[in-house]
C-alpha cells in the first residue's frame, strides 16, 4: 500500500473518532498499555514506521518508541533506526503536548562519493542524529481499545554525527569531507499519526 493510500484511509478513521467523541480521558485512566505504529510526514516516520510502547494516564502518559527498517535514499540502501522516549500531557479529553527524546540513525555499508580525480570512493557510514522532539497532537482511546493518534505538528532539534571508514578506493580530505560530517539538524514534521491498541 503506497504512503499516500496510508495517509487517506489514517485521515478518514481519525475524522470518524472525532464524529464518535471517544471518553479518551475516561479510558486512559483505566487502561494500563497502549501499542501502536506510527507513520506521517517526518524524515523518520516516513521512511521507518516505528511501534509505540505507551503507559497511559488520566493527564499524563510515557512511552517509548523503537523501530528499525531497510529503506533506499538517491539509489543507495540505508537502515533507517528510531528510539527514543516521550511524555504526554493532557488537559483535557483528547488534546495533549508531546515532549520527547529520539536517538534517530541512518546507516550504510556502500555509500559512495569522489575524491579530488573524480574517482569513486566507498565508504561505510552511519549517521547517529540526538533528538529533542515538542509536538502537539490529539489521541483518541475508545472503549473497545481502539485508539487513534495524530501529531499534528513536531518540532526537532539536536545534533548530528556521522563516522566514516573507507572500504575501496583512494580516500583524500575531500572524499572523507563529503562522507564525515557534525552538524546541527532539523527533524521537524506534520501529521504523525498512531494507529493502535489499549488494554
């Protein structure tokens, strides 16, 4: 099923939990574990949709997240890899304020490049992104466990470092320039949404 068709059908069940007016305060308060997966429009949750872990509370609610998938970037394979841990909080029914802590990665065993001769230079990188998230979103707990999840909008910021090591051809400063890096970066995005189950 393409991304697009996800996102439809995610859409038009979030609309008919809004029409339905789940007690999600009521059900959060007597259930002890939400799982669910996640996909939306975030470098992250496009490329890898990672499983939530939730311990669900009346106003507050703490989960941990984790996934792990093979996904390709520009014709090269990369792992794509999410961890972290979040806190929600609630003042009402629904609406809630995500804050959260990600180890994000990318990782691959044949990344390629040039060199100062324009020859091709291999590399095997892998790229470990630290990720301090704030989002604000609705969720959704019906009685029958059903629960439906949105971040609507997620704010990232936090720093990135990749380690290089050459694995064929002739490394110089440029090729190793292009392949190592330490940067500050953005994993922002809109529209996570949660699909899963609380018991």
């Amino acid at each position: 099923m393409t991304l697009c068709k996800k996102l439809i059908i995610a859409v038009s069940t979030l609309l008919l939990a809004t029409s339905a007016s789940a007690d999600s305060k009521g059900s959060r308060k007597s259930n002890m574990l939400l799982i669910g997966k996640t996909l939306g429009i975030h470098p992250f949750y496009i490329l890898n949709q990672p499983y939530r872990f939730e311990l669900p509370g009346e106003s507050w609610s703490f989960g941990l997240e984790y996934g792990s998938s093979t996904a390709s970037i520009l014709s090269k394979s990369f792992t794509v890899s999410n961890q972290g841990l979040y806190a929600r909080w609630f003042p009402g029914n629904s609406f809630n304020i995500l804050v959260g802590y990600f180890n994000r990665g990318f990782a691959s065993d044949a990344w390629t490049t040039t060199n100062a001769s324009l020859a091709t230079v291999t590399y095997k990188v892998d790229t470990k992104i630290t990720d301090f998230s704030l989002s604000i979103g609705n969720q959704w707990i019906f009685d029958f466990g059903l629960t439906l999840g949105a971040d609507w909008l997620m704010l990232g910021s936090g720093s990135a470092t990749t380690t290089a090591t050459v694995t064929s051809g002739t490394e110089d400063t440029i090729s190793k320039a292009n392949a190592s890096s330490n940067t500050k970066v953005s994993t922002s995005g809109v529209v996570i949404f949660t699909l899963g189950y609380s018991f």
